[in-house]
C-alpha cells in the first residue's frame, strides 16, 4: 500500500513491508551491499499455486524475465518448458536444465539460432519461414499471429496493429502456402504475444480471438503467449490465476493443446535489491536520499517510467535525514534518470538499508552494468 502524505497518487511510491527472512539477511549482509536477495521459497510457492491454477494448460518460462540458474531450477518441476529468444538464453538454459524443452521466439532470428534443435520454433514472418526451411530440419514450428484486434489498458502493445511481431493474416497465409510441398519444417499450430500488463479478462479476451483465427486455419497448438498484470503501485496486488486458468479451460476445445508462457508475473515478487543510503540532502526544496548502486543494476524504475516499491530499515546513525516527508530515492550514477521512486513519503536516514521489492523480473539482465564500471552487486538466495 502506499503511505499517506502530500504528495500526488501519481508521485508516491509504494512502500512495501520488509519479510522477516529478507530482512534478517540484511543485516548480515552488512557492508556487503548493493545485493540482490532472491526469496526461492516463495518463489516454489508461487509457482505451484500457478501450478494448480491451470492444470490442462502448458506452462513455459520466459526466461529473458530472469535467467538465474537458481531461478530456473526452482521453477522446473512447475513449468512444461522454457520460452528462449537468442541463442545464448537456449544454450544457457541447456547448460542448467540438460534436455529442458523450449520454444525459441523473437523477431530477430539468426540463420544459427534457426538451426537449433528446439521443441517449437516461433516464426515470425514469411522471409524466416524460408530460411528456417534452408537450414534443415525437420523442425516443427508454430506461426506468430499479430492480430487486428483492440488491447486496451497494456502497459506493452506487441501486436494488434503495426509492430515488428509476428505477422498479420496475410503473411500468416503466405507462410501456409510456403509449408505445402515441403517436409523441413512441421506447422504444429500458432503463436501470439499481443501486450504485456493485463488482467485476466483482457487476456482471455485476446486468447479467444487467437483460438478463433487458428482454428479457421488449421488449429493444432495455440501458444497465447504471457502478458500477465503486474503492479509495482499496489504490490499486494496478484494476477487472479484461478479466473484465468478456469476461463482458458472454457475456451480449450477438444484435443487443442494451449500453452502460456509468463515470466514477470511468476518471478517479479521473489527478488529484493538491496541498497544503502550515503546522502540525505534537500535541493530546493526537494529531498534526495542517495543509496548504493543504481539503475544499472535494477533498470526497471527507469525502462517502465515507475516508482519502485521499496521498504527502509532503519540501521543508520538516527541523526542525519528525514522524517515523513516527501522522498525522492537515487542512485550513484551521472544521470538524472538513475532514480528509483519519487516524493515517496518515509522517514530515512544516512546508514539505513533500503529494500527496492518486485526485484525479481527485467532487473538486473537488462540494466547497464558498465556504466561509471561501479562495483556489481553480490546475489544471495533464501531457501
């Protein structure tokens, strides 16, 4: 929830309550920050609740959320296989998961990457098709559908309209015709990915628009891709699993085959960033506490444009910083976008720890590690 205070609801992080087992971590940890903390427990728990919830459903990782080998193991007796998009994600997966299934998509397919042997190839466009096809095989594959359909409310549009993914029904009608004839590549069915950062019932909505376009050209497997709603102003928020897995139940006909393949919405919550504060100063008006590290080790704040919910241990000297005011959180590097929330109204202090919460998806892989070539964080795992 977020804390009461002057500030707008569009300029208040949300404050989140530190776990006990994080939080004794912590403070062990000591000088030894910044520090990534990864909650594996939880994470085994959130997994097999989701699980549970979609038990006729296939369910892939999509390991460019986070590719932690520890990660990866734990969610592995959960998941049906791994959704990779490059070369180096399929060999990393090999190399912790030996024989682990995956789907390879993406739209920027190298004639090496088309050669791997994988459980699905996703084909993104006519032009790959024909070059999947002079690699060799066999392959089987699933075509990537962008559907003219409305997406309202998502936080990413990959499809519905002009994007470099996937292909419209034209192209999809091209890539049939290119299979007749051949042997080299099997069409085992569809694919699509349309947005990220919807609920259930918008994502039903768009599943049963897919279901609806493969069955009239062909049908087989249909991969509705991931998307799943994650909120970092309401963290206690969760994706309702339950509705979604019921409602793809309704949907799945007779002897189809319906994949997912989520990766945010299953590891966002189990990862913790730990940082210390050096400096509480006012500037203006404004009051700035300067921690630890930064964007270049946990770049979603500043990629998604969010405030990042964090929690404050108070293990500083007491005496040098604020109380319940309006708090703009920042990072070491030379750039006014290295910040991690702002006016987020709290009490800190010079010395305090402050946990950045959500830390467990597109953060530390995706963030610029080189930049001012401080030190890289440690990474710890609670199990």
């Amino acid at each position: 929830m977020t804390t009461p205070g002057d500030a707008s609801p569009e300029l208040r992080a949300a404050h989140m309550d530190l776990p006990d087992r994080v939080r004794e971590r912590a403070e062990r940890l000591g000088e030894a920050l910044p520090a990534y903390v990864y909650d594996l427990a939880g994470l085994d728990a959130h997994a097999a609740a989701v699980r549970r919830a979609l038990p006729d459903v296939e369910l892939y990782y999509a390991v460019k959320a986070n590719p932690d080998p520890a990660l990866l193991h734990t969610l592995a007796p959960y998941t049906d296989g791994f959704e990779v998009s490059s070369g180096g994600e399929a060999a990393h997966v090999g190399s912790v998961l030996p024989g682990a299934r995956m789907g390879f998509g993406g739209p920027g397919k190298t004639d090496a990457e088309l050669a791997l042997h994988v459980h699905r190839m996703h084909v993104e466009s006519p032009g790959e098709l024909r070059r999947l096809i002079g690699v060799g095989g066999p392959v089987d594959a699933l075509l990537r559908v962008n559907l003219d359909v409305p997406v309202e409310g998502a936080s990413l549009t990959m499809g519905g309209g002009a994007t470099p993914f996937g292909m419209d029904p034209g192209g999809v009608a091209e890539c049939l015709g290119l299979l007749r004839g051949q042997n080299r590549v099997r069409s085992r069915g569809f694919h699509a990915h349309l947005a990220s950062g919807l609920d259930a019932p918008e994502l039903l909505r768009l599943a049963s628009a897919v279901l609806e376009f493969a069955r009239e050209h062909g049908g087989g497997e249909v991969n509705v891709g991931g998307g799943m709603a994650v909120s970092y102003r309401r963290p206690g928020e969760r994706f309702d699993w339950d509705a979604y897995g019921k409602g793809l139940a309704a949907l799945r006909g007779p002897g189809e085959t319906l994949r997912v393949e989520p990766g945010r919405a299953l590891t966002a919550y189990c990862g913790w960033y730990l940082t210390r504060v050096l400096d509480v100063k006012r500037v203006h008006g404004e009051v700035f506490a300067v921690v630890t590290g930064g964007t270049h080790h946990l770049r979603t704040p500043a990629a998604k444009g969010h405030d990042q919910p964090f929690a404050v241990l108070p293990t500083g000297d007491g005496t040098t910083g604020v109380s319940e005011e309006p708090v703009t959180v920042v990072g070491q590097l030379c750039t006014p976008k290295d910040v991690f929330a702002r006016r987020a109204v709290t009490t800190v202090r010079v010395g305090d720890i402050v946990a950045f919460g959500m830390a467990g998806a597109y953060a530390w892989t995706i963030s610029h590690h080189d930049f001012l070539m401080h030190p890289r964080p440690g990474f710890h795992y609670l199990t």
